[in-house]
C-alpha cells in the first residue's frame, strides 16, 4: 500500500495538505507549525505529533465487562508468509489469481461476493477483483474494514514481493474472518448473525498505481466500489469505514492519518489505550491516500491504519526490500486487536 506510496517524507509543515501525489510519496507531514519547513527527523515529528493528538484524544470509553479481542497473531503470520509467497501479485496476474483463490478457500461457507470489473489505465486494460466477506449483525448498520491484496505493476520484475504493502492487509483480514466467524451466535435454525453492526471485510484490488500515483491512476478498486455503493444506497448504512495497510512493520508505528473521520481516529487511539498499545499510535501525523478516500470523500466515516514510516525514512516501502524478516506477528496482533477493539466500541454507539 499504499497508497500513495510513500516515502514517508514526514516534514513539518505548515500547511494544510500535502496529498500523497506520486509514486512514491505519500507525504506524512507534521502539522505542528512551530518548527521550518525542512526534512524533520522522525523522531522530533514523533514528539510533537504525539502531543498534539493526546490533547485531542477523547477520554477513554467505560469500561465493560467484554473480554478485549485477542487474534490469532502467529497464524495471521503465517498468512503473510504465505501470501507473500506467491511473489509480485499486480492486478490480474497469474500470482494474483492464485492468490484470488487462496483467499477465497479461506472463506467458504461465508457470505461472499465479488466486484470485479476491469480498468482502463495507462498501461492497458486490467481485471479488477473486490472480495467482500459479509457477517451479518443483529444492529442497523454496517462497519466495513478493508485492506488492499494486489502488489505494484510497476514494480513488476524487481523481485518485489509486499510482505508489508499488500501481504500483511490480506492476512489480517483473514485473520479477521477467523475471528468474526467464531463470534457468531444462532443456530442452524436461524441465521447466524453478530451482536452488534454487520462487518463487512473487503480485501480490495487495485489499490496501487500501475505507474504514478495520480488522482485516476491509484484506487481502482476502492473508486469502483464506492461508486457502486452510492447508487445502490449501501454507502449510508455504513457506520465507519477502516483501511488496514502496511500494519506488519515490526517497527509499528500508526500514523494520524488526517484524511480522515476525527472522531474515528479518536476512536481508534481510545480502543489502543484499552489494549496498551497507545504508544504504536499516532506519533506521526499527516495526510495520506489510501483506500478510504473515495468512502471519505462522499461523507462516510472512514479512517486508515497504516504505518508508513517503514524503515528509516520509511525506506523498504515500494522496495524489493520489504520482505517477511521486517515483519512480526506483535504488529500484526497489536494493530488487529485494537481495530476489534473498535469495532466493539462502534457497536455500543
Ligand atoms: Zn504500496
């Protein structure tokens, strides 16, 4: 992911936005202003980023009597390595389908639909595939998480395998209908629903850029879809939206993304602080462009979870260099776990 992809060039400016506008650069920029604009060192951005954002952090929610979520980390690992395993996965090719179908083998018996299409881009037409995993809820409403499964076509012949950019969304969201499908209640006589908001994962497609990232060449999937869900009135149902990208960096830390719900990200922190896992959190702050965007941008509640300080200087981000030994299964568990931490705390609302 990435969205844009990033160099996490995390400068302290003044400004307003920086949007992620090419290839590799999904600019994080610190928005306190008391310092120049030059290329801060993260861990001076780190300081004051994480000032700011405690002082606008809700206090946390009562707490209930809920057991906090705890997933599978070793096996949400596993589904990394595996998925990374099957090498470059661009949009449509044979990896890809391989890795449509591993998906999807871990998903039978679930409530399970497909957007594709196929895109026209600069580089020529490619077949586009969503996989949405529905679980039904006993509440009105539906919370959706996502997170991209397709590696850069760009990057195609370099040896690039996305253990963290594309490998570590898909595994937490197979992790995350391991989950969901243990929670359910109900019998064979009546369908099997959660209590609270139906969740909805959707490893989308597409996500990368086939060449730079612009405004039309990034989001193919994410920009379908929500077109799709705004005519046929799904995009008002939705409670909150959450992107999961880049969420295995052994060095977890989750930036602020300010193209984002402020109350949802608040949110996210409290459900962090419940877990003890404040501190991988919000650090760093800035705006990026992720899978949300077109969900955000038509009024839906929506957040991205990612880390793009990959490495110093976010270094092995769109780099053959991200590879599983940058990894670790504590990431994956602590980012997994607080977004279901969220997503129960979205059910109380
Ligand atoms: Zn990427």
């Amino acid at each position: 992911m990435k969205a844009c992809t990033i160099l996490v060039l995390l400068t302290v400016v003044m400004a307003s936005s920086l949007a992620c506008s090419h290839e590799t650069s999904a600019h994080a920029s610190a928005t306190t202003n008391s310092e120049p604009a030059v290329p801060a060192s993260a861990k001076s951005e780190m300081t004051d980023a994480t000032e700011a954002s405690a002082s606008a952090a809700p206090a946390p929610a009562a707490a209930d009597s809920a057991p906090l979520p705890h997933i599978d980390a070793k096996r949400a690992f596993e589904y990394t390595r595996e998925v990374t395993a099957f090498g470059e996965r661009y949009m449509g090719n044979e990896n890809h389908k391989k890795l449509e179908r591993y998906i999807l083998d871990h998903l039978k018996g679930d409530q399970v639909e497909d957007d594709a299409f196929t895109a026209d881009t600069v580089e020529g037409k490619f077949p586009v595939r969503n996989i949405i995993d529905k679980f039904p809820g006993t509440k009105d409403g539906i919370i959706v998480i996502m997170g991209h499964y397709d590696t850069n076509y760009w990057l195609r012949g370099t040896g690039y395998v996305g253990a963290n950019d594309g490998g570590s969304s898909t595994a937490i969201l197979l992790e995350f209908a391991n989950q969901l499908r243990g929670a359910r209640t109900g019998d064979s006589a009546s369908p099997k629903k959660r209590d609270g908001y139906s969740v909805w994962l959707v490893w989308t497609d597409g996500e990368e850029a086939v060449k730079t990232w612009t405004e039309t060449d990034s989001l193919y999937g994410t920009r379908h879809l929500a077109e799709k869900w705004e005519k046929d009135g799904t995009l008002k149902k939705i409670k909150a939206l959450m992107v999961m990208d880049m969420i295995g960096d052994a060095d977890l830390d989750i930036i602020r993304n300010t193209n984002g719900t402020s109350w949802l990200l608040d949110l996210i922190y409290t459900a962090a602080e419940r877990m003890g896992y404040q501190s991988h959190f919000y650090a760093l702050q800035g705006p990026i462009e992720d899978d949300h965007l077109p969900f955000y941008n038509r009024g839906v509640p929506s957040a991205d979870v990612i880390d793009l300080d990959y490495g110093y200087h976010n270094v092995f981000h769109h780099t053959p260099q991200d590879t599983m030994d940058k990894l670790s299964p504590k990431s994956l568990e602590i980012s997994g776990d607080t977004i279901l931490e969220t997503v129960h705390l979205l059910d109380q609302r």
